[in-house]
C-alpha cells in the first residue's frame, strides 16, 4: 500500500524530476517489509512466508509488503538510488545464530555476521552495506531473523514444523513494529 503524495516534486535530488505519485509503492511506504529467502531452499523460505502471510490479510495504510525471494537488493539499490525512499525498512529473512529452530529474533545490521553481511539472503551483492547506507540517510532498518532447521543438501521446498509454527508470531511481530515506524 502507497501513501498518496499528490503532485508533489521531490526536492531532494535536483536532477531528476520525478513525480513522487508515479514512483512504486514501496518508495513512497511508510514501512516496508522485505520477505527474504529462498522458498525451494527448506527454511530459507521463512521470509516469503512471513510476507505472504502479512499479504493475506489488511494492511494498514501506509505499510508495504513484498516477498522479495531472492530480490531484495535490487529494491534496496532502487531505495538508495531513486527520489524517495520509506521511513522504516524491515527484513525478514532465516539466519542462522545458533538458536533453537523457529526462534525469532531481531537483529541489528551492525550484528550481522561477516557470513551474512556479504550474503544476503540478508541474497548476493552486500545488501547489508545498502543498509548500512540507507540507516545513514535516515531510513529505520530492522531484522527480523528466524533460526532455521538445517538447510537441506538438495532442493526441498517447505518449511520445517518449527519454522512454520514461527510465522504467525513473526508475522504479529513485524506488524507491530512497521505501526511503531509510522507512529502508531
């Protein structure tokens, strides 16, 4: 769900005229949540999961959500690069933190490990380094982080029993905070 800006020019950037009303949803969101993660990967599907949840139910104006999969850094670049960006981002994703699986937990960008941070599934490129940068332009970046079961050696889709019974509560959680980023 965008939030309608009318004809309103972006003033921050000069060069480029841009009607803000012409820009996808998720620059002009309040909160953008990002489903992360490969669902034919087992529990690496936990992000798509949690965001196609969040999708099948209202969403509050003002609060974007998109199953990114494996894309999310392709929006991030968009977000760090176009006119208009959202005050809050979070990201949902599987990380392993040597947790119990299905335990929920939210993370800092500056806790991601060196593993992750170059990775990105929180996928490719480091997305994290994107984030690093938005935070620095005044974005609020959250994750939400899930500890997977093991990943299979071979494609698999599906969720472990753990990580499912996790969405619904990841879900809430995301929620809660995407209200909290839009001062509600």
């Amino acid at each position: 769900m965008g939030i309608g800006f009318g004809k309103k020019r972006d003033k921050r950037r000069s060069d480029v005229s841009v009607e803000i009303s012409e820009l996808p949803d998720y620059c002009t969101a309040g909160a953008l949540v990002l489903g992360c993660g490969n669902p034919l990967v087992g529990d690496d599907g936990f992000g798509p999961a949690v965001a196609e949840r969040l999708l099948s139910g209202g969403l509050p104006q003002g609060i974007c959500v998109i199953n990114a999969g494996t894309g999310s850094r392709g929006l991030l670049f968009n977000l760090l690069t176009g006119p208009a960006r959202p005050k809050g981002i979070i990201i949902v994703d599987a990380l392993d933190a040597g947790r119990a699986p299905g335990e929920l937990s939210w993370v800092d960008v500056d806790e991601l490990s060196l593993e992750k941070a170059e990775d990105f599934s929180l996928h490719m490129t480091p997305a994290s380094n994107m984030l690093y940068k938005l935070r620095a332009m005044g974005v609020e970046v959250a994750i939400l982080a899930c500890q997977p079961s093991p990943l299979p050696d071979r494609m698999r889709e599906g969720l472990s029993r753990d990580v499912e019974r996790a969405v619904a509560r990841a879900a809430e959680m995301v929620l809660e905070r995407a209200l909290g980023m839009l001062g509600l």
